[in-house]
C-alpha cells in the first residue's frame, strides 16, 4: 500500500468506529424511559436487552441498524477504493465501536448483532467465490431451522451451524486468503459465545428423569469411548478392538456378578443397594444398556468397511445421548415412546456429524444420507429391542448395502 491508500484505510477504520458507536438501543432507552440500558435487563446496551426492556417496536429497528452497520461501513470502504481485503477491517471497527463507544464510557453491547452483520458481509464473500457455498447455506438452514424448533429459541443457531462453516471454508477455501478465514472464524466465536451465555441465562433445563439425570457418568463415558475410532483411524483396528473388548469384558464382568447376586440370598434391601448406583431399575434382570452399547460397537467395527463403521458407530455415540436430552429438556410432543423433539435432535446431530464424516472419510454422500436417515428411524421404532444395538446393526447394514450397489 502506498502512503494514500494507507491513509484511506486509517479514515475507514474511524469510520467503521463511529459506525459501530451510534447505539439505537441506548438512545430509544433515553428518549422512551428515560432510562440507560446499561443499568437494567442483562445489563448491555444491545439489541436482546432493547428487547427484554423496551419490547420488539424498538428492538427491531436496533436490530436492522445494529445488524447492517458493519455492511454499511464495508461499502463506505468499498467506494473509497480500498479492495475487500482492507475494507473488512472497517466492519469489524464497528463490533468494537459497539463495544467499546468513546462517549458513553466505553460501556456498550455486547457486538453480536454487528458480527452477525460482519458474518453476513463473510458469507456473501465466500458465495461470490464458489457458488458452493449457497448450497451449504440451504444445510445449515435446516440445521438452524430444527434446533430452534426443538428449544423454542435462536441461541443455538450459531453453535451448530456457524461453527460448521468455520470447518467449511478452512476446507473449502484454503486457497483463498488465509487471512479472510481467520477473521470470520473469529466473527463466529464471538457470536457462539455470547449466544451461548444468553442460552444458558434464558432457558431453564430441567429434566426429572432420574434414569438419565442420575447416571450422567454414561454420558460422559459414551462420548469417551470415540477414543476407539481415533484408534481405528490413526492406529489400527486391531488396537481399537482389543481396547473395545477390555472396556466390555469389564462391565459384563459387572453385571454377571450383579444378576448372580440378584438371584442369590440377599434381602431386598442389600440388592438394591448394591445397584442403584450403577444400574437403573430396569436393568435390574437384564444386562446393562452400556454393556449393550459397547458389544454393539464392537460388532459394528467387525461386520463393516472401515468408513461406514466409522459412521455408523458415530450417529451412536452421539444420536442417542442428544436425542434423550434434547427430548427429556425440550419434549412436548410425543411420537411412538419417544418425543417428536427428541427424534428430530437425532436428526440434527446426524446432520452434523454426517457432514464432517463426508469431509473426513471416504465415503459416499447418498450412503450417509441412507444411514443418517435410517438411525433415527431405527432408533425411534426400536420398541421391545435394545436401540443400542439395533442402531449401528441396521443403519450399517443399510449403508453397506447402498455401498455394495454402488451408491
């Protein structure tokens, strides 16, 4: 840059600042209240407390201004001469403007609205270059579309569709200026975070379902065991398998001494006590669903080629775990015996991991569309069976299939 275009791109990041500094929520405040939004509500003069303390007549036009500012400077850039690549930085001047406004004491919002409107100025960008990317706007649409329908909220949009973008262009667009890939994964981590907090301050999750609140160590423990696909992936499947067959031969261990007692001489009393900790009542006569759940992996990595195990293992690790919180949190309408919001955050994890494994693996799109479709199918018409089992069995065998007939 020679000495005037670094002059141009000095004014257009003031500009960009005083853009970001004028704050339609904290003037509506002023002049309707007589009140100053940083005072009240959650206590930040942006476009969700206008909302919460002025209503929607004054949170909307907060909104399209707080939204569109960073545009509106990106364009001022633009015709001053300054390429996209200088005129970026502009936008990004008004999220710290908003932040941070020189007259009112550097106490502004909190900028979501404005990287929303830095996230819009990213995705045009990315559209322009590679129309492909239209396309993944439509998927992560749907995503957006389903988990808001499940929590009655748009707190989640960023963290399950923006997030996936940031994985998209680091992918996609490697080639394309390192820089622009850098900045918009930040735009997005700001926006996920404070959306984030708002989630988390807003929604009351409550679940009285002792059989899940009361053994969240199967939580923990059913995410951890993806350790045996790191291992399939990067080590050999041999190792994953042996790993496996460890980790199941402990907990049917545990449960052969447990039905042994359970039909020993021990009272009432001592029986339960020795598995109310570990078991739910259900399980008391039966073998675990863990000890299911690991058996059923193992079998899953044995039976099929390596990328549709993979998959398939995956939509079980993470499928069932969502859909039993999603559906205990959230659940309002019943389908079968599950929840209609339950089965569609199955859906939504399968869509997200779905996406990653196509990027990650090599397998075909139709096939994870057939296995993706058929594991919370399966999982919400399994009645009498075990889900733990008939998931990565049928919707595997249902992948293979579609990959033996060349699909």
């Amino acid at each position: 840059m020679n000495p005037f275009e670094i002059s141009l791109f000095i004014i257009s990041l003031i500009i960009g600042y005083l853009i970001g500094t004028i704050n339609p929520g904290y003037i509506f405040g002023r002049i309707v209240k007589k009140i100053d939004l940083r005072e009240v509500g959650s206590k930040n003069a942006g476009t969700s407390n206008t909302y919460k303390v002025l209503g929607i007549k004054y949170a909307v036009p907060t909104a399209l201004y707080d939204i569109f500012k960073a545009v509106i400077a990106v364009i001022i850039a633009l015709l001053m001469g300054l390429d996209a690549f200088w005129a970026q930085f502009s936008g990004i001047m008004t999220i710290i403007g908003h932040i941070f406004p020189f007259y009112l004491n550097f106490r502004g919002g909190r900028g979501v609205a404005a990287a929303i409107g830095m996230w819009l100025f990213y995705v045009g960008l990315y559209c322009y270059l590679n129309l492909i990317f239209i396309f993944m706007v439509g998927y992560f649409v749907l995503l957006a579309t389903i988990f808001s329908y499940i929590t009655r909220r748009f707190n989640l949009i960023p963290v399950t569709s923006f997030s996936l973008m940031i994985f998209f262009v680091f992918i996609h667009y490697s080639a394309f200026n390192f820089i622009y890939n850098i900045w918009f994964s930040l735009i997005v981590a700001h926006i996920i975070v404070f959306t984030m907090i708002d989630f988390f301050t807003e929604v009351e999750i409550k679940i009285d379902d002792e059989s899940f609140t009361g053994h969240k160590w199967r939580i923990v423990l059913r995410f951890g065991t993806i350790i045996f696909l790191f291992f399939y992936e990067f080590i050999s499947l041999e190792i994953s398998l042996l790993s496996i067959s460890l980790f199941a031969l402990f907990f049917i261990v545990l449960d052969l001494r447990r039905l042994i007692r359970e039909y020993g001489k021990d009272s009432p009393e001592e029986k339960s006590s020795k598995t109310e900790v570990m078991y739910r009542e259900k399980e008391k006569k039966k073998f675990s669903s863990i000890s299911i759940y690991i058996v059923a992996y193992f079998f899953t990595l044995v039976i099929f080629p390596k990328p549709i195990a993979i998959t398939a293992a995956t939509f079980l690790i993470f499928g069932d775990t969502s859909s039993k919180f999603f559906g205990l949190a959230f659940g309002k309408h019943k389908i079968l015996n599950k929840t209609l919001e339950g089965t569609l955050a199955y859906v939504g994890v399968v869509l997200i991991s779905g996406y990653l494994l196509y990027e990650l693996l090599d397998i075909s799109p139709i096939v994870i569309i057939l296995g993706g479709i058929s594991a919370p199918i399966t999982e919400l018409l399994t009645l009498d069976m075990n889900d733990n089992f008939t998931v990565p069995i049928i919707s595997g065998a249902i992948m293979f299939a579609a990959f033996s007939v060349g699909l």
